[in-house]
C-alpha cells in the first residue's frame, strides 16, 4: 500500500519521517511518502494532488499537533478524530472517509481518544474563544488543516485519516506550551503512527462507531 504522510511543520514531519522510513524500509507491502504542507493546507491541492497521482496513493494520513479544547484532554493524548468540523459548520464523518474499513472489527488502541476534532482558520490563542468555539462545535480538539485535507481527498476518493497529538491548551498559554512540550509529544505521535499505519496496510478496523 501506498500512503502519503502530511504535516504541517518542518518539526513535525522530520522526526516521524526519520523514525519510519528505517522501519518500513524492507517491508514490501508498505510504501511511505512524506510531504510538508503549508499551515492550514491553504496552496497545496494541486501540488499533493500531482504527487497523489506520481505515487499512486492508496491513503493519506495527516499527522501533527492539535490543541485542546475540552479540558478533560491532556498534553500528549493521541486523538483519532471521529469526525472533522470546519469553522464553516461543516461536518465529515471519520467512516464516510475511510468508508473501506466500515466492515471490519475495531481494532483502534483504547489510549486513542475518538473525538471530533475542528479545523480553526486561526490559531485560538484566549481562553474565550476556545469556550466558544468547543461550545459552537461541540469539538474537544482544534487544529488548522486536518478538515481541509479531509475535503480534498474526498473529492479525490483517496480514503483519509488523521493522527494527532495534544501539544497545547489553546487558550493564552498556547505558544509556550506549544514549544515546551513539542519534542516529547512528537515522539509519541511518531510511535503512535506506526501502529495507525499498521492497521490501515493491514486494512483493519477503521471506522466510525
């Protein structure tokens, strides 16, 4: 299988790509791309599309950080959305997008938390806005990309999922927490997504509950 990593920082990206080349570099049924995206994947459709059909992509997974928007969400949980909201309303659904597991048996870790996540224009950086925002959306997680990126491989019927780490609070802390913790919750993104990737190559349990 052909899967196409998207990440939205240089320090995102570089860490997992050099962590999962080596471990799928013998492996035959898996081939990894990687590519950097812009933040909020605003001039990016026609390059990754040309780089989709070059590779003859199979799935797209956008791996990275989120912040959080529900305090019940700590720094470093793993979210594997189940569903994409953008500030627009509109809403995608984790199964319609990865429709090709919907007849499997779950086998998502009990440590990934299923939640819905927003794709925000702008970073939230106040504790007011991110009380709106998770009361408008209903969201525990804001990210800037992840429902855009979501969109484009649907009109592309390439199936999608996303990965994310909680690396901040979203709120006026956001910046320093963000660099604080930024290394430590890559590392555990980067192990976390092999597994997501293992289960996607094996076509396992990927669907909406």
């Amino acid at each position: 299988m052909n899967i196409l990593i998207l990440a939205a920082l240089s320090k995102e990206l570089d860490p997992i790509q050099r962590y999962l080349t080596p471990e799928y570099k013998n492996q035959k049924h898996v081939q990894l791309y990687f590519q950097k995206i812009s933040i909020g994947f605003k001039n990016d459709r026609s390059f990754i599309a040309n780089c989709m059909v070059k590779n003859s992509i199979q799935q797209v997974i956008n791996a990275g950080t989120a912040g959080a928007l529900n305090d019940g969400l700590e720094i470093r949980d793993i979210i594997f959305p189940s569903k994409y909201i953008s500030g627009r309303s509109n809403q995608l659904s984790a199964g319609e997008l990865c429709i090709q597991f919907n007849n499997s048996t779950s086998q998502i870790p009990s440590n990934w938390v299923r939640c819905s996540l927003y794709t925000a224009e702008n970073a939230i950086t106040s504790e007011s806005e991110k009380r709106a925002v998770a009361l408008k959306t209903g969201a525990y997680a804001v990210d800037m990309e992840a429902f855009r990126i979501a969109e484009f491989c649907r009109e592309l019927s390439v199936p999608f999922c996303s990965l994310k780490v909680i690396s901040d609070t979203a709120d006026s802390a956001t910046v320093s927490i963000f660099k604080k913790n930024l290394d430590s919750t890559i590392d555990k993104l980067k192990n976390e997504l092999k597994i997501l990737i293992d289960l996607v190559s094996a076509k396992t349990g990927i669907h909406e509950k």
